[in-house]
C-alpha cells in the first residue's frame, strides 16, 4: 500500500463509509514532563507517558478526548539528541519566549482501505486537491510540484502503525492545519487505539482551525474532500482575525469546566 500525504479518495459509492477521520491532535512541548503537569492542573486529567518513537527524535504522552480522537503531547526526546535533524518527523521550532507547548498540527487516520491513490498514477482528483492545498498553504508552504509524502512503519513493542508525512515539514504545509495521514493496521480492530487505552477525562467539544481570510474557504474545501467536516469529527474551520497567526484550539470539557487549548506559557497557564 502506497502512502501519500493529504491525497484525496477515490469517488466512493454513495453509502459507502468516508475514506478518512479525525484521528488525534499534537501539542509541540518544549519539555514533555513540564507539559504533563501543566496540562493536569489546567484539566485535572494526567497524560500518560506514551513512550520513546527510536530512529525518529521524539518521546509522548497521551490523554484520550473521548469518542475516536485524542491529544499527542510530543516533544524532542533528550536521549536521542544526537539524531540527525532529518530523521526528526517534525521539525521543533523553537517557541517564542515564554511558551512552553503550542498545539501545531494533526492526523487524520485511514478508514477505507481504498482511500489512497497509486503514487505513480496522479488521479484528476488528486490534481485538483493538491491544487486547493497549495492555495491553502501560505508563505511558501504548499506542496509545490510533489505531493508525495515520506512513508514510515513505526512500532512500539507489539504495536504497529505506518503513517505519512510531507517531504518538506519546516514550515508544515498550511501552517499545520493540513494533517498528515495514518494507518493503524490491526491497532483499532483490536480495541487498542489511544483513545481507549490513553487516561479518560477529557472531551472534545470542537477543534477550531483558524485560518487566513485568504486560505480559510480553501481549507474548507480541502479537508471537505478528504470528509473531514463530517460532524462526527468536531473540526470547524474559522477565519482568522486581520493579522492573526493560522493556530489550532481545542475546546475541551474537563473536569475543571471548559478549557480552550491552543497553547501553554511557561507559567502554566493558558496562552
């Protein structure tokens, strides 16, 4: 099975299931303890401890927002700082000062089995959404004439999931309100998925993306094609005030009342 970044399904059959869903958000940390702890005493809810990703730079940690969704907390793994930064799937930007975590990008999760072009054979559809993506992403961050993704298989013990990122992640494409695509294989048959196994508590009440006045129809249009705007996924697409950078916000009911996650300060609090 190839794997493409944001490649748009096949035309499918009326009734047949969407090729895509919201799968899970990521929260950059500087330092994943400190964020764990800020994130407890916002929500009441702690992350656990996720696990090293080897080869690939980064440690995590997990908290479920119920249904099928749930929030990554990942963050540069200091026992791995000496892997070369092309092996990093993300790029860690530093945050501007006095940020310690800053929500920066998501993934959506193959449904359908179909939901994938061949690599070598772009589809009209393909070409038209990589089309609307380029238009979505700004500042130079578009797919430009590849739209192809580097493919990885990740493991942790007996676990197994591929996913696909962009070749070029630093800026993301559409200043990561475009997500990058996964494939849980035999993970979410088997009840497995973090959503159920990641401490319960929390619950996404919407995810907001915020974009430009000038990307933000595009963006609709975008993840229109892939299907996720369907309700179930509580993603709603906004425009952004003048002069107002392109973020994700989580509005998220915790055991604390609601809590509008788009970013944390080094002091704990809500950005």
């Amino acid at each position: 099975l190839q794997f493409l970044y944001l490649i748009a399904p096949r035309p499918l059959p009326a009734m047949t299931p969407r090729p895509f869903r919201a799968d899970h958000w990521l929260l950059f940390c500087n330092d994943l303890d400190a964020s764990i702890a800020h994130l407890e005493a916002l929500t009441g809810v702690r992350p656990c401890i996720g696990g090293r990703h080897d080869g690939k730079g980064t440690h995590n940690a997990l908290v479920s927002l119920g249904g099928d969704q749930y929030l990554e907390l990942i963050a540069r793994d200091p026992t791995q700082a000496d892997l070369p930064e092309e092996k990093v799937p993300f790029r860690f930007r530093a945050l501007q000062d006095g940020v310690a975590a800053a929500m920066g990008h998501w993934a959506a999760c193959v449904v359908h089995p179909g939901a994938f072009d061949d690599a070598v054979r772009p589809s009209p559809l393909l070409q038209q959404y990589v089309a609307l993506a380029n238009k979505t992403a700004e500042d130079g961050a578009g797919y430009g004439a590849n739209p192809l993704a580097q493919a990885f298989s990740m493991s942790r013990g007996d676990l197994h999931w591929s996913l696909a990122l962009p070749t070029a992640r630093d800026p993301l494409p559409g200043d990561g309100l475009l997500p990058f695509v996964l494939d849980w294989e035999r993970i979410l048959p088997a009840g497995r998925h973090p959503s159920v196994t990641a401490p319960a508590g929390l619950t996404l009440h919407r995810a907001v993306l915020r974009a430009s006045a000038a990307a933000a129809g595009h963006l609709r249009k975008a993840l229109g094609t892939l299907g996720l705007l369907h309700a179930d996924d509580k993603v709603a697409v906004e425009t952004a005030a003048d002069g107002e950078p392109a973020c994700i916000a989580l509005e998220l009911d915790t055991p604390k009342g609601r809590v509008v996650l788009s970013g944390i300060a080094t002091d704990g609090t809500l950005l």
